[in-house]
C-alpha cells in the first residue's frame, strides 16, 4: 500500500539505452572515457558539425545510388528538349502529382527557343517508376527508378536540360559518383604517403630530415594552378574515360601530400622523445612499428581532421580542370564536365539552370568543411 502510494514506485525502469547513456554520462564525469569516447562527445556536442555529418551522408547515399534516384540515365538524351527548362510539378486530390508537356518553337525575334506548356495534358507522376535501365551499385542490373514518369517515354525535367537534351538532375546524381569518389581516393593516396614521407622526416631527423623538407619546400613553392594544368596537358586526348580519370587522381595526389607530410612530420618530432618510444626501442621494436604502432595512434584523431578538410581541396581542384577542359572529358560524367558548358556567358544568361552543378560542389564542401572543423574541436585536448 505504501509503495502504491510511492509516485517513484509508479515510474517505468530505464531502458538499455538510458542506463548506457548514463554509464557514458558517468565515465565523463569521474575522467575513466576513452580517448574516442571523448572525442565523439564533444562532437556531437557541435550542431554544424552534425549538420555537415547528415549533409555528407546524404551527399554520398545520393551517389552510391544515383541509378535509383535519377528520373533518367546518364545517357538518355532528346534533341528536341535541349535547353529545356525546369519543369514545375503540379499536385490535385484528383490527379495527384503530374507535369505538363512542353513544346519548342523558335521566337523569330530573338532566334531562341522557347518552351510552352501544354496545360491540357497531363503526364502523371509516380514513385518506383520503371524507366531507362542502369547499373544498381556498379553490377545489378535494374530498371527501377525512385521516381518518374508513369509512361517510360515522357521526359521528366526537374532542374531542366543540357544543349544535348539529358536531363541536369539525373547528370548531376551520375557526376557526384566521380567527383566524390576522386577527393577520397586522391586524399587516400596522399595519406599515405605523407605518412611514409612525413614519418621518417621526424623520425629519423638530420640529415634525411633537412633533404625531405627542401624537396617539400620546392614542391610548395610552385603554383599550383600552373602546375596542375601543365600535369593535365600532358594526359593524352586519345586516353579512355578510366585512364584519366586515375591519371587526374595521382596529378592531385602527388601534389597535395606535402600538407599532411608536414602535419605528420610535426606530430613524430614531438612524441619521439616521450617515454614509451624509448621503451619500444629498447624492447627492440622496429622503426617501422614505432611510426606505426606506437606514434600514429596518438594524433590519428588529427590526421582524420586533417584529412576531411583536404577532400573539398581535392574535389575543388577536379573540378577546376574539368571546367577548364583539362581534366576529365565527356563522355565523362563529371560536376566539372558538366560545367563547362557554362564557361559560355551567352548560355549561361539563357539558360541559367546549367550553373546547378555548382551548388553541388558548394554544398559538399560546407559539409566536408563542417565536419573537418567539427573533428579538430573535438580532437584538441585542450578544448573545452
């Protein structure tokens, strides 16, 4: 009867997940959380860095599945809606969602063409719509799309068309795949070696130390832009789509590991002289396994900063050369292939809808930049 009386004795138990979350609340207070326990606390403790987290997963899920969420493939096209513009989707109880058919005619004045909707036709719209065929994750074939056209044959232009008719939404799902796969790949590769290359600077100091600092200086001295372009000339034009497209890959990679060779560098000079190193050597460790084992895991929360602020650099550089035909080349499928034809002011003032492309790059690195800065807070020891 007492315990009925009890508003306490009348509560529910606490859920898993409320007794790990009060454990984790605990273990910060008395100072026993890990190092990574820490570091992703303070993490999502910062809004934009969450931000950049969810805006980057759904940036890259859009690319892993493109074929699915683009209304039509990479390389359907229709000379008879080139320029075409946005299409606005209309929505009644009784119809639901559908678009108008346009048609094209020339304005004998201006000599452009212009679109016209025809309002008596109503083309409807629907989601898992069957359409063009494409490559689900590189190797199952499908035919499903997230959404579309009911009939396979109508065009569906949300962000409008190319001069060649393909539809820019579908285009630009498909150019994410490259232009996000290369900054990662590209960052990867210079990982590495501004591990090998930094590591054995700082480890090993003197005389190796001084050679590998002139040669990064001399690397760093040169502009890049010139640089990158002179690289990019030299690809021949009779090269395929993957054979530039890893030959841009290594031009980015071995002109941007000097960074984080210097970051690595640093960090090595600085906890080479700590306790446990000594007693890694005397236990007759490798050098090797010292960098690795012993040195690396105490600033890999940096390197992991460092390494997502120089992805944007490297998608940002791609898409410089692409833009400037130095890069990549139709018929690869690029954000910056797809803005070359913007390099024309004349079509860009009419059709302004090519420049979307752009805010693909913008919002990838916000989000990369986001994340980056998010990581290095919560990584300083000395942070709050």
């Amino acid at each position: 009867m007492v315990d009925q009386m009890n508003p306490a004795a009348l509560e529910a138990p606490p859920t898993p997940r409320q007794m790990r979350k009060a454990r984790a609340q605990l273990k910060f207070l008395d100072g026993t959380a890990s190092q990574s326990q820490l570091i992703r606390r303070r993490y999502k403790s910062n809004p934009m860095a969450m931000f950049g987290l969810y805006l980057l997963c759904l940036i890259y899920f859009t690319a892993i599945f493109a074929g699915f969420l683009a209304p039509h493939s990479a390389s359907s096209t229709s000379a008879d809606h080139a320029y075409q513009p946005p299409q606005a989707v209309h929505f009644t109880l009784e119809d639901g969602f559908f678009i108008h058919p346009t048609e094209s005619s020339t304005d004998i004045e201006t000599l452009q063409r212009v679109f016209v909707e025809d309002p008596d036709v109503k083309i409807p719209l629907t989601f898992f719509a069957t359409g063009d065929e494409y490559q689900l994750l590189g190797f199952i074939p499908a035919d499903v799309h997230f959404f579309g056209t009911v009939d396979p044959d109508q065009r569906l232009y949300l962000l409008g068309a190319d001069r060649a008719g393909a539809d820019l939404l579908s285009l630009i799902l498909y150019g994410g795949q490259i232009s996000l796969s290369l900054g990662l790949i590209g960052v990867a590769v210079s990982l590495v070696l501004g591990i090998v290359i930094g590591g054995i600077s700082g480890y090993f100091g003197g005389l190796t130390d001084t050679i590998i600092q002139r040669v990064i200086e001399f690397i760093m001295s040169i502009p890049t832009l010139p640089l990158w372009l002179g690289l990019a000339a030299a690809i021949p034009p009779r090269w395929g789509i993957t054979e530039t497209y890893f030959a841009i890959t290594m031009i980015l990679s071995l002109l941007g590991w000097t960074g984080m060779a210097r970051v690595i560098r640093g960090r090595v000079l600085q906890s080479r002289g700590e306790d446990y190193i000594l007693a890694a050597k005397l236990d007759g460790a490798s050098h090797g396994r010292i960098i690795l084992r012993h040195m690396m895991p105490s600033f890999v929360s940096h390197i992991i900063a460092s390494m997502s602020l120089a992805v944007p650099a490297m998608i940002l550089a791609e898409t410089s050369l692409s833009f400037l035909g130095l890069g990549l080349r139709a018929p690869a499928i690029s954000w910056g292939v797809l803005l070359q034809d913007s390099q024309n002011l004349q079509v860009v003032a009419n059709a302004p809808w090519l420049l979307m492309p752009a805010l693909a790059v913008v919002l990838t690195v916000i989000a990369f930049n986001f994340v980056g800065d998010g990581l290095r807070d919560a990584a300083d020891p000395y942070g709050k």
